[in-house]
C-alpha cells in the first residue's frame, strides 16, 4: 500500500515538473519569436499576405511541437475525432466552447493556417503580443470593425477561430454566454460555421485552477470536430429558437417590428442563441457534463 502511494506521488511530481518546464518553454518561446524572430520577418522581401502566413506556419509548428511533448512527457492525454476536417479547412468560421487553457494551442497545432479572434489583453501581453500581431490575428473589439477586419482573412482563404464565450468556460459542462461576433461575421460575409465541442477530464488549466496546479491523475483534452455547418444559409431561418430566454437582451424587436436596419442584428442574435443551445445540448450528448 506504501508503495503504491509513493508511486502516485512520484508520478504526480514528475507531472509537475514536466508541465512546469512546458509552461517555461511557451512563455521562453513567446519572447523570443515576439522580440527576435517576427521583428526579422519584417526584414525579409516579403509581401504582407505572405509575412502572415509565415508566420501563421511557424505558429503552427511550434504548438504542433508542444502538444507532441506534452503528450511524450505524460503531462496530458489529448483524444481528438474528425481532425482531417480542420487540417483541410479553407473559409470558414470555427466556433468552440473553451474550458481550458490549452484549448487555442491544440487547434492551432491541427490547422496549418488559421487566424484567431483574441481578447485586447494578449495585444499587451509581452509573451503573445509579437505573435498575435505577426500573424493577423484579430482583436475582438466587436462591432463594424471586427466584421470589416476579419473580411481580409477569409478572403484569403483562412479559416477563423472564435471562442464565443470570450474566456475560459465557468465549470466543466457549462457554458458562459455567447457574444454575437461569429454569428455578425458569418452573415456579413456568407461563410460556414464549424463547431467543435472540447472537453478536459478530469478538469486542468481552467477557470477554477491556477496554471501551475496539476489534477492527480492525468488529464485528458478530448476534441470532436463536428460534422455540422451552422451558418445562416444551411440551418433554416424556422428552426432558430425566438431567442425569448432570460438571456435575451431587452428591446429585442419582435416580427412586426422588423425592418431593414434590425435585420442583421435580429438575424445575428437568434444564430447565436441557437448555437448557444446547440453546444449544450451536443455536450451533453457527448457526456461532457460527466464530473
């Protein structure tokens, strides 16, 4: 019985140190391509569309790289369904609830380019700021602007992934409330939506744990790519709920009262109830309210 304790404890230190060196590595990492190696990209004879997807490729590298060694040293199991459905991925919107930490490094590790729509507080951040800007990453100030920014992206062929709660989720199996961002992109611009439901058992790197605490048995980060476009032109007008829950904003405008210039912004905040309701629905599904 003694024996068996000290094996979990040494297992679970050997965890800790191997996740400690990780968490160094990407922050060591950060600086350096923020400070060093994206400032010589601007060096190079490049145009600006191919400066992005440079740098989009070597982020891509180095996250593939991470979750490579995060998975030989035993720190976390990572199970992931429909994969090729991300890696092939041209236009198109990738929406996906976020419990933890780790959840934008695992999808950018599956998609060789791709562009992320990021909170202004990384635009500050000394370890991601180089890189969030290098790569044409989008800050999510919502609004005209964001529709307008991220036009050039999927011009380019360049899928976006959008975190519709804004920040890690508030427990495992629930969700926070979903901006109306992805669902305003989506209509403007005529493009599919690709949900992707992640889970992490038991729970890591979330909202409620430090990033330096560390589960007692090894966490796995399950991903399933789902087979399923949500955009406006393929689920039917009549199937999105009347958005009539406590969510609701007030004043929302009713049938009769709808007019050209309500339109967009009624179209968008029943997409958004309905992918809101969709994902709990396929979480529970999938047995991702399990603790």
């Amino acid at each position: 019985m003694q024996i068996a304790e000290s094996s979990r404890r040494w297992e679970h230190a050997r965890r800790r140190a191997a996740s400690l060196l990780l968490w160094f590595c990407f922050a060591a990492g950060g600086l350096v391509f923020s400070l060093l190696v994206f400032p010589a990209l601007l060096l190079l004879p490049l145009t600006e569309r191919r400066r992005r997807r440079c740098a989009m490729a070597m982020v891509h590298t180095c996250f593939a790289s991470l979750v490579a060694v995060c998975r030989a040293l035993g720190v976390m199991r990572f199970d992931i369904a429909n994969a090729d459905k991300l890696r092939h991925l041209g236009r198109a919107i990738v929406i996906a609830n976020h419990p933890s930490y780790l959840d934008v490094v695992v999808l950018l590790s599956l998609m060789p380019r791709a562009c992320c729509i990021v909170t202004s507080r990384h635009w500050r951040n000394p370890f991601l700021a180089g890189i969030v800007r290098s790569a044409g990453y989008l800050r999510n100030d919502g609004g005209p602007s964001l529709v307008r920014a991220s036009e050039s992206a999927l011009a380019d062929d360049v899928p976006l992934i959008v975190f519709p709660e804004g920040t890690r989720s508030p427990s495992r199996g629930r969700l926070g409330k979903f901006s109306r961002g992805f669902a305003h992109i989506s209509l403007a611009h005529d493009c599919p939506i690709l949900p992707v439901l992640i889970d992490c058992d038991p729970p890591a790197y979330t909202k409620q744990h430090t990033w330096y605490s560390i589960p007692a048995t090894r966490p796995t980060l399950r991903i399933r790519v789902l087979d399923v476009d949500l955009s406006p032109t393929v689920v039917a007008t009549e199937a999105l709920p009347a958005a009539s829950d406590d969510r609701q904003a007030p004043g929302m405008p009713t049938a009769a009262e709808t007019t050209p210039d309500t339109l967009t912004p009624l179209a968008a905040r029943r997409l958004t109830v309905f992918a809101e309701h969709f994902f709990i629905d396929q979480i529970s599904q999938h047995g991702f309210t399990r603790t």
